[in-house]
C-alpha cells in the first residue's frame, strides 16, 4: 500500500515535470514562429518599398 503510494507520487512529479517541459517547448515554438512571422513581414516591406 505504501509502496503504491509512493509510486502514485513519483509519478506525479515526474509528470509535472513533464508538462512544464511541453508548455517550455511550445511557448520556443510559439516565439520561433513570431521571429518568423516579423522577418517575414519585414522583408516584404523591404521589397515592396524598394524603388525600382
């Protein structure tokens, strides 16, 4: 009983563990994409600012 008790904890830490790890990796994702997004759109200024 204590030993699955013990089990049952171990396992919570370590799945919390696990979610802050995927919530760190899609907030990178969400912030590469935005990087992206903002280079792209300067880019496109870029070009369309141009003169020809």
């Amino acid at each position: 009983m204590v030993a699955g008790s013990w089990r049952d904890f171990a396992v919570a830490v370590l799945t919390a563990f696990r979610r802050r790890d995927q919530r760190a990796i899609a907030e990178e994702r969400r912030r590469a994409v935005e990087r992206l997004a903002e280079e792209t759109i300067r880019e496109h200024r870029r070009a369309t600012d141009a003169p020809e």
